[in-house]
C-alpha cells in the first residue's frame, strides 16, 4: 500500500482586494481539501506579503510533500509563487476562483495571478499544472488527487532502486538502458548482477523455505501435482531468491534476464516467480526490460494496485480486439474467476512454472516509458479487457482499445513503441498525463 498522500497548501492575496471574500473563498476551498483522504500541511489563512509566505516555507520544507497547491485566492505578483517553487521540492498545482460578472468591482482577479506566475514558471524551466474551479465544484477533489498522486510517484521515483540480473537478449532494443539518463531525469538508480549470482542464491534456498513456498502456490493455483517436481522446485528457489534479494538491496522493482539460461542452465521457468513479485507490488520485468519495470512502478503508484508488463501478441480487425500476453507473468489477482486458474509449463521450453489463466474483464490503463525515436516519452493507453475464453497458454486477455484497433497498431509500428507495454485496472490516464507534466516528458496517446 502507499503512504498516505501530503499536499501543502498556501493561500496567496493582497489587501486591495475583498478580503472578507476571499477569505469565504478560501474557507470553502479548505473544506474541499478536508474531504479529501490525505494529509494537508499549511493553512487557509490569507498570505498578504513575503513574511507571511517565508514563515509558510519554513514549515512545508519539515514535510515530505507530494503536490504544493498554491491558492491564489486573490491577484497577486509572481514573486511568492516564484519562491514557493524554489523553496519547496514538490510539483506545483496552482488554483485560481472564477468569480462573478458583477458589473461593479472586480473582487479577486485570481485568474489573472496565476498567469503571471504561470509565465514566471515556464520561464524558468519549473513544471507546474494548474486548477480554474470554483472552490466547490464537484469534480475538483479528483483533480486534487490525480495530482498528488503523480507528485508520490515522482517523489518515490527519486527513491527507486532497480536490480538488474543479467543483460537484455542480443536484438532486444526495446530493453537497452542508460544508468545516467536514469539518474539524471527521474532520479532512479540501477544496480546490475550477473545472472549466475541469483541462481547461486537460488540454489541456497533451504527447503523448509521451498516447501512452505509450495503450500502456498498449490493453494492458489491447486495443480502443482500434475508438473515435474524438480524443475518445480528450482522454479520457487528462484522466487524465494527473488524475493530476498529485493528485501536485502532494497529494490523496488527488478528486471531479469529471463532466458534461455533460466531454463538451460537453472533448468526452469521464472515467469511464474515473477509473476508472484508482480502480485507483491514489486514488479519484475523480463528480458531485462528496466524501462518497462520503471513503467509497471509508474502505474502501480498511481493506482496502489498490482500491474504488470505484456507484449502486445495479436490483432484482430474483425472484432477491433488485441490480446495482451506473456508467458505468465500476470498476477493472481489479475485472474478471471469464471475461467481455470492454474500452473503450467513453458510453451517453448516445456519446463515449469508459470501462472495459467484468462485476465478478467474491467477497465485498463496502459502505460510505458518508452525511449522510441531516441526520444524519452510516456506512452499513455486505455481500453476494456473483455471475459474471453484464454487465447494463447500462460496469461492473456483481449482488450478492445478505446481506438480502432488498425490504429492502435499503426501507432505502434510506426512510432517504434516498444514491444513491452504495462498494464493495471482502473483509469490513470490523468494522473499519468499529470506526472509526464511534472516529469517534463512529452506524451504518445496511443489512444
């Protein structure tokens, strides 16, 4: 689960204005922040001069902020935005109040403020969103929260440690990195370990920790009986290496080399681990892809619910219907109830395990960092997973996009999006539009 989300508020005005109006204003938009389930650090009480707002930083700076909503409550110079934005290491949301065509005096003009302090931002390189609502209109507490949550994901993007066992297959493009765009652009550091270190740790797994491992896939999955034993094992000793690496190191996600030497030199399959990393909310990525675990963290911070990374296998004109699929990779809860749930074995490599099931039906988003055309983008999508007998063996479920299919796929074909795309229920479409703002990366609708 994520941490309960902070917004710091400060509520900016001049003294020419209607102040016992603004004052209303603002109390009003106060109590649409406490309806909100975060923490809110600041005040509704005007801020009229520089005092006022250096005592209001003072404060802020002892959080841990994920969005500074600046209430410009009435008009006023750049300047305290300007220094707010410098001070506070938070992304920025500005509010401004409509106000009634009176006829007679102009009471606020607090549209007119955060225009100037819009200009003063974007000329200087400072990312920052902005809010033009009536203090209670309804739809504003989902802004609020769209743009806090894109603030968490970018705070903890700053956080993020990624382990990297093993290089990308040779000709896999789409899972090339760079460690210091990395680091310079998000903040993210990767730690990388050859993949011979993971199975020495894998072979150390004692097999009280492998049986108690077994007891409780087979009460998930049911059929742990029916595949061979051995590979099996080697399959759980990897998940529990897995899992210790990521609590030893920190990571908070991994990506991995995932064949062939999984299963020629380990001698089984790691899509079913990793599927249960994926189930944990620490993501694993295949083939190595960091972006696309970078991708799957995204998505799951936005949403606080598991997600995880899929090719994009086949699409259908006919019936405008795609099938997302991997091997079997997707997370148990992930699984259509009405269909078998259950493990298997690798389609190519014939050796366990892997998680078996059609994805259920709901609403997706679909997300991917993507490097296509040498330039950094998120890839933004959505579309409706529809109960549909499995199309393919491990996990898989056919989506209609909320675009013509034919275009859905020129898309990808012709802006070189990578093959690997990540996936959760729900909408996050405006909390990713969000963080690419703050992120300062341009956006691909791929819908």
């Amino acid at each position: 689960m994520i941490d309960k989300l902070t917004i710091g508020v400060v509520a900016l005005a001049r003294p020419t204005f209607d102040v016992p109006y603004a004052e209303q204003v603002a109390a009003t938009a106060w109590e649409t922040l406490q309806g909100l389930d975060v923490n809110i650090a600041g005040s509704k009480d005007l801020l009229f001069d520089a005092p006022a707002v250096e005592s209001a930083i003072s404060a802020l700076q002892k959080q841990r902020l994920d969005l500074l909503l600046v209430m410009q409550v009435t008009f006023s110079d750049a300047t305290m935005t300007v220094k707010l934005a410098d001070s506070i290491d938070a992304p920025v949301l500005l509010w401004s109040f409509p106000e009634p065509r009176s006829g007679e005096r102009l009471r606020l003009n607090s549209v007119c403020g955060i225009n100037l302090a819009a200009h003063a931002l974007a000329r200087a390189g400072q990312p920052f969103s902005f809010l033009h609502r009536d203090a209670d209109n309804k739809g504003t507490p989902q802004i609020l929260m769209d743009n806090a949550r894109a603030g968490h994901v970018k705070r903890k993007l700053a956080e993020t440690r990624i382990g990297v066992i093993g290089q990308h297959p040779d000709g896999f493009d789409t899972c090339t990195y760079d460690t210091e765009l990395l680091s310079r652009r998000f903040g993210v550091s990767v730690d990388f370990m050859e993949l011979q270190a993971l199975f020495k740790r894998a072979e150390r797994t004692p097999a009280a920790e492998t049986d108690e491992i077994y007891a409780r896939v087979q009460a998930d999955l049911g059929n742990l009986d029916t595949l061979a034993q051995e590979p099996l094992r080697k399959s759980l000793q990897i998940y529990s290496a897995l899992r210790s690496l990521a609590s030893e190191k920190k990571y908070n996600g991994l990506a991995v080399r995932c064949w062939p030497e999984m299963f020629t030199e380990f001698g089984c399959a790691a899509c079913g681990p990793m599927a249960m990393m994926n189930q944990e909310m620490i993501p694993c990525a295949c083939e190595a892809d960091v972006y696309g675990t970078i991708s799957t963290l995204m998505l799951q911070g936005l949403n606080d619910a598991p997600a995880f990374m899929t090719d994009m296998v086949d699409f259908n004109p006919k019936d405008n219907s795609a099938v997302f699929w991997h091997c079997g990779l997707a997370p148990l809860s992930m699984a259509d109830k009405e269909g078998p749930i259950r493990a298997t074995i690798h389609s190519n490599r014939k050796l366990p395990f892997l998680n078996e099931f059609s994805l259920k039906p709901g609403r997706i988003t679909i997300a991917r960092l993507s490097q296509s055309k040498n330039v950094v983008r998120l890839v933004i999508g959505s579309g409706e997973m529809i109960r549909a007998p499995m199309s393919f063996s491990g996990t898989s479920g056919v989506v209609r996009f909320d675009r013509p299919v034919e275009e859905v796929l020129e898309t990808i074909i012709m802006e070189g999006i990578e093959h690997h795309v990540s996936m959760t229920y729900g909408d996050c479409r405006e909390s990713l539009k969000k963080l690419a703002g703050i992120l300062d990366i341009p956006i691909l609708q791929l819908t």
